[in-house]
C-alpha cells in the first residue's frame, strides 16, 4: 500500500502522514499494527476455506493425492 492509499483510508492528507509519523509514532506504530492485523486475519480465512474444502472433499470420497 502506497503511503497516499493509507492517507486516503485515513482520511488524512499526506501532510498529515507527515506530521502523525514525525509528532506520533506510537499512533503510526499502532495503526501500522493494526493493518498487519486485518492482513493476517484476511488470510487466516483464506486458509481456513482451503481447509474446509479439503474437508469437504476427503468426506465426499473425492479426495486425489497428487
């Protein structure tokens, strides 16, 4: 993600960016945290369905080892 993307999700100018990363770290720390968090359960879902449809297949007998 590009640092005006964030802005945008923010709804922050880049200036504001600025100030927040130079004036706030712990806030860019935290936010930063908690994008890394929302990515992790984005793809903790991802694997979780692999599962389920692993699932799913194995209990439906059609299950082919590679």
């Amino acid at each position: 993600m590009t640092r005006k993307e964030l802005a945008d999700i923010l709804g922050i100018s880049l200036r504001t960016l600025d100030n927040w990363e130079k004036e706030k770290p712990d806030l860019v720390r935290l936010i930063n945290q908690g994008m890394a968090l929302d990515e992790s359960i984005e793809a903790t879902k991802k694997h979780l369905q692999e599962l389920e449809n692993i699932k799913a297949k194995a209990n439906n007998g059609k299950f082919k080892l590679k």
